[in-house]
C-alpha cells in the first residue's frame, strides 16, 4: 500500500497491501489491536484456547513474553474449532503469517460487517495514528506530569473517558497540533491500550 492511501482506507478489510509485519510498525501494536478485536469477539468465541490467545497477545505486546513464545503458545493451546471468532485467533497468532485476512475474519462473524469494519477501522485510527508511516511530531516539553499522569491512569485501568481533559492538559502545556488535539476530543472515536497519543505521552512505541 502506498503511503499516502493509508489516509483514505476506512474499511480495514482494504487493507490487502498492507504489510502487517513491516519493520517501520512495531509488533506491540499489532498485538494490542488483535487484542481489542478479541475482547469484541469474546462472546462469540467457544475454542477456550483461542480465549487463552487474547491474554496472551496481550502479554506479547507488553513484552512479558516474546513472539517466538507466543507461536510456541499458541501451537499448544490449538485444539479443533469450528467458530470464525476462535478461527480469527490462529490467523494472528503468528504476526509473520498474517495480513488482512484475519481481519477479514472477524468480519465475517457479525450480521452487519459493513458497520462492523468502519468499527475495526476506527480501532486501527486509534493504535496507528492518522498514518503510521508519516509520524506525528510532538514536543517532550508536551509531558507534564498532569498530561502524563492522565495518560498512565487510562493506559493502565483501560477507561479512556479523561481523553477531552488530557486535550486540554496538553494544550496547557502548548500543544498545538490539530491531529492530536481533534483525536483526544472526537466524541466518536473509541480509545483503546495502545491510543497514539497516549503512547506519546508514555514514552511507548
């Protein structure tokens, strides 16, 4: 995928040239959106192993285990499964083998996937940013203890509802940029572990 198209994909089932494994994106990111499409489809799932994938991407992403073990995990917890919300998880085990199929997947298992993808999509806005290949700039004097705290409290019990007061806690501290201040105050955006802007504040990639 070009660039440049990224900014006008919604759908992510679109994404078919997008090099999910590319070296310019970091796997954490990967694994913490799987993550947030597992925590949606949880209800959906029956193959208790594929259940036991969602932690254990989680822990991948936050560098409790590596990705070699969680290939070797999750061959060990494979059992036989039937449903397209456990199939999703053997897609993605393994970020080397996957690419927008599984995405495709979870799709699939929803009666409206055209509502569902633009869900999905608004999910990748969130971890990705507006274009992970053309990073946002931001300034380290943006990181006040206010902004910082905000951002470590939502990254850590997962309720991002302070994301209007961490706008304005940044634009205290002069933030001015239009990409971050309009993603902490869109009313419609979900925000997830992993939100781009909270990973500025924090320091995480």
């Amino acid at each position: 995928m070009p660039t440049g198209s990224w900014t006008y994909v919604e759908n992510p089932s679109r994404f078919d040239d997008y090099n999910w494994d590319s070296d310019d994106l970091p796997a954490r990111k990967f694994y913490l959106f799987i993550v947030e499409i597992g925590r949606r489809l949880r209800h959906l799932m029956s193959d208790e192993g594929a259940i036991t994938m969602i932690d254990l991407c989680e822990q991948c992403a936050e560098g409790r285990i590596t990705e070699d073990e969680l290939s070797d995990l999750a061959l060990e917890h494979r059992t036989d499964y039937s449903g397209a919300a456990d199939n999703l998880y053997w897609w993605v085990a393994d970020r080397y083998k996957v690419s927008s199929r599984g995405v495709s997947v979870a799709l699939n298992v929803f009666a409206d996937p055209g509502q569902t993808a633009l869900e999905w999509g608004a999910l990748v806005r969130d971890i990705y940013g507006p274009n992970p290949f053309l990073p946002v700039s931001f300034s380290p004097s943006w990181r006040t203890d206010t902004a910082v705290s905000l951002a470590r409290t939502m990254y850590e019990s997962r309720d991002f509802s302070a994301m209007s007061i961490l706008a304005d806690a940044l634009q205290d501290a002069g933030c001015d940029s239009a990409d971050i201040l309009d993603h902490c105050r869109n009313a419609t955006q979900p925000h997830v572990r992993g939100c781009w802007v909270v990973d500025l504040l924090l320091g995480k990639s």
